[in-house]
C-alpha cells in the first residue's frame, strides 16, 4: 500500500468529558489519564443547548443540570483553555480545544480548535455554526465540527442526513462512543442509554447509502477525566507525524479508523489510493489491498462495497503451537478485576516475560463508570504504568467488582512479546505470584485468585501472528448500482474474538 509508507498510525480520543462542564473530575486528571495511554486527546466541555426542549413536562432537573454545566464551563473556559493547550507537546503529546453543543434537530455536535485558543461560539443551527467556522478559517483559525452519537432518531439529538451535506470543517461523525454503535440498526453494541434507541435513517450506513462523503471515528463520550478509556471508544488516524497540524490534517482527510478499544491497525488501499480518498478518476478495474493488525486473535474482517458485504473472511483462532520450542512473536492480553460485587480493589501489578523481549506494551485501562452529575467519584487518576526493562512492565490500577454477570469493569493491559514457546510468563499482583508458559497460555485462557475463591482474580491469554495479522489482495469492477452520488464506497469492518471492534473510514472512486 504505496500511500500509507510514509504514515504512522496514532490513537486519540476527541470528544469526551470532566468537571470543566457537567462531569466529574479535573481538567487536569484528564489531561494526565489521556497521556497514560493515547497519543492525541480533544477534552470537551459542554457549553450550549439553543433548541433544548424547555416546553416538555418533566424536564426540570435536565434542563437545570445542563444550565448548570454551561454556566460552569463558561466560568472556568480561560483556566480549561490553558491546561487544554499548555498540555501540547508536539512530537510527544496533542492536545486540541473543543467544546459540544447539543441539537435536537441536527445531531449534537462537537467543535474543536487546532491551535490550542477559541471561543465558544453562541450559534444556534449547524449551518450556522459551520458559516462561522468556515469564516474563522478564512481569518486563520483552524476549527472544525462532528456529529457524535449520530444514530438517535432524528429530532432527538440524532443527525439530520438530509442537513449534512458535505462539508470540508465536518469531515467525520461518531460512529461508536460510550452510547453505542451508530453503524447500524443491528450491531453488537444497541443503543441503551435514557435518551432512547437507534434509529434506522440516522446510522452512518444511511448516511453512506445517501452518498455522503463523510468519514468515522470513535471516542469515549466519557464524563469521569478518562479519554481513551478502554471499551468506550477511541480514534485511530494515519499521520506523518504527531503536530498539532498533522493530526488535524489526517482527520480533516477523512484518514481515520474508528476503534471499540484494542488498538487495531487497519489499512485500506483502492488503486493506490488510502483511506479517505475520493478517487475522481473513473476505473473500472479496482485493485483492493488491504492489511490487518490486530489487538487480539481477529474472528472476522468484511469488506463492504456501497454498504452491502462484498468479501467476508472468517480467521480460525490458531491455538496449536509448533511442537518444538522455537522463539515467536505473539500477543499477550491480561485482564484483572472480578471479586465481590462493588468491592474496590487496588492493584500493584507487574508483567512480564523471563525469556525474550517486550516489543509494544499497550495499557487497556477504563475510568470510572459515572455519568450523571447527581452521583458523586472523587479519585479519577488511578491507573499508572511504565516499563522497567524490555522484558516487564508494572502497573497500578483499581477495579470494583462487576456490578452485573454481563457488565465488565475490570482493567487490562497487552504486550506483543518475541519469546520461546516454553518461555515463562510472569505475573504478579498484589504480592502473590503466578506464572505460565506461553504454550500453555496459547492453547486457551489460564486464570487464577489472588487469595482463593471469590477474591479478585486474573485472565491471560495469547495469539500468534496467523491469528493478528493478515493481509490480501483482490480485484474488482464497476458493477451492480452505484451510490445516489455516481461513485462506489469501499470500507472494512473487523472484529476480534475478544469482541473489540475497528472501522475504516471509506475510499469513494467515481463510476
């Protein structure tokens, strides 16, 4: 894939919450959270309402607690901007300025500045927030929009397709977030929060199949200082380097695969053009190449062509590992929590291989599970990692047994290792230690207790490269119906066996 050469893959979060506005926690603690385990953040206070449904009965405390939060980001704004761009460190760490503002009407939608300084602008529709922002640019003032959590009916804080139309300061909507996944009706993770279900005509399939040119990213919607918080969603964008104006760029051109969480590397290439492109130059040939690395053992890659299946491929989870103790590069996924309902628990952990070498160390941490402003969490800077050597790393977290059999508040952590087969894998929390080979570790998940039965315990397991990477090349041609726009829509969607989820953004090429 000649155009992703010179690009490298960085993972952000671009819309997610703290105390700025409602929400919980520092400014500060979100900014230190997002540097444990992103490369670029957008925190986002929540500052507007115009069309807010003031007249519907039982909407006094909403309403109150939204006034609230404006009134307190519009209090601290000079303070948040500071932190928000004193934290940029290009080379290091991005960090942008953004704000949301809600619509019933067209679909909530985040703003964001490049350079670290902006203001909140009081607009009342989309089309005229995206005037004032075309304006800004013109005046040198890189600012954009998205739609987040798109796929509420239209009217209700869903997107309004029939308003959207193309538009280079909104290049992206969400297409998952801590809401749901807005693909489509039907996903692995509905629409269940109290602002309702997913809508049919406001998913980004619909909006695809309207042949909107509009990419999708993913991020937390998190309100307790935890961008990236793991599950919740984050972004993944192609760059050539991580600036400010690289980062901005690589979103501005639609570069952008959307992630539940695993950091999943996903390339897409249609006659040498990337993710993102509009191929203007009409082929009826199409040589489709694309490459996969995943987070974990991948179950399924699709490639859809104008929104239906054009190729699915199915990847057996390889579990049988050479007879004879060769050295091999494999992934290594730990989990902890579990133990009595609610119980807290503290963790000082270590991980690590006795032979061999760590090449990727990836933390997979959440924040805490607190939306609404009524409920009250003061420690939200609780997970800490680093490397020691290049062969352990340690980690301190804190989990809280899961509230329900199917709600997962544990933490997490990955390591891509180069080993034996008969290499010790070393665990240790709290004091206790445990160990395993990585043999015995790729034939199946191995756990264990930390002080016996019903006390906090661990899960480990592992993949070989056949079962995280995989690359193909295919060919096509201009049949069936095109898109409403002339052109053909290529994206991927794959998915892990451990239920992680990526989505590429698509290539459009002209019929």
């Amino acid at each position: 894939m000649k155009t992703s050469e010179k690009l490298t893959t960085y993972y952000g979060d671009i819309h997610n919450h703290c105390g700025a506005s409602y929400g919980h926690g520092p400014v500060e603690d979100a900014i230190a959270n997002a540097k444990m385990q992103l490369d670029f953040v957008s925190v986002t206070g929540h500052a507007l309402w115009p069309d807010m449904p003031r007249q519907q009965h039982g909407m006094e405390r909403r309403i109150k607690y939204h006034e609230d939060g404006f009134k307190k980001l519009a209090g601290c704004w000079d303070h948040f901007v500071k932190v928000c761009d004193d934290a940029n460190q290009d080379g290091a760490f991005v960090s942008f300025l953004g704000y949301e503002k809600h619509s019933c009407h067209s679909g909530d939608q985040t703003v964001m500045y490049r350079d670290g300084k902006g203001s909140i602008l009081q607009t009342q529709t989309v089309p005229e927030l995206r005037d004032t922002l075309a304006k800004l640019n013109e005046e040198g003032i890189a600012c954009m929009t998205f739609t987040h959590h798109i796929g509420y009916k239209q009217g209700f804080r869903g997107i309004n397709w029939e308003e959207h139309e193309d538009h280079p300061l909104s290049p992206v909507v969400e297409l998952f977030s801590m809401h749901a996944c807005s693909e489509s009706d039907e996903t692995a993770y509905p629409y269940l929060h109290s602002m309702g279900p997913c809508d049919q005509d406001s998913t980004y399939s619909a909006g695809l199949k309207k042949g909107r040119i509009v990419g999708c990213v993913a991020s937390t919607d998190h309100h307790s200082a935890h961008p990236g918080s793991h599950g919740h969603g984050r972004v993944a964008v192609f760059a050539p380097e991580l600036t400010r104006k690289s980062i901005w760029d690589a979103i501005l051109n639609r570069r952008t695969i959307a992630l539940t969480g695993d950091n999943i590397e996903v390339e897409l290439s249609v006659n040498d053009s990337f993710i993102g492109d509009v191929i203007q130059e009409p082929s009826d040939q199409r040589d489709i190449r694309f490459r996969v690395k995943g987070g974990g053992a991948i179950r399924t890659i699709e490639l859809l062509k104008n929104e239906k299946v054009l190729k699915h491929y199915f990847l057996p989870k390889v579990t049988e590992a050479p007879a004879e103790n060769q050295t091999v590069r494999a992934k290594i996924g730990l989990e902890v929590g579990w133990g009595s309902r609610g119980k807290v628990v503290h963790w000082d952990a270590a991980f690590g291989v006795r032979e061999g070498k760590i090449l990727k160390a990836e933390p997979r941490f959440k924040g805490s599970e607190v939306v609404s402003p009524t409920e009250n969490e003061e420690d939200f800077r609780f997970s800490d990692w680093t490397q020691e050597s290049e062969t352990n790393v340690r980690f301190k977290t804190k989990t809280q047994g899961n509230p329900t059999p199917v709600t997962n508040s544990n933490q997490g952590f990955s390591l891509e290792v180069e080993m034996p087969l008969d290499g010790i894998i070393d665990l240790e929390f709290n004091g206790a230690t445990f160990s395993h080979t990585l043999r015995e570790v790729l034939a199946g998940a191995r756990s264990g207790y930390i002080s016996g039965y019903g006390t906090p315990a661990y899960r480990v397991v592992a993949a070989l490269p056949e079962s995280y990477e995989f690359e193909t090349q295919l060919e096509d041609t201009a049949e069936g119906d095109a898109l409403p726009n002339g052109m053909d829509c290529y994206r991927l969607r794959v998915e892990q066996y451990n239920k992680q989820w990526a989505w590429s953004s698509p290539i459009w090429i002209k019929r």
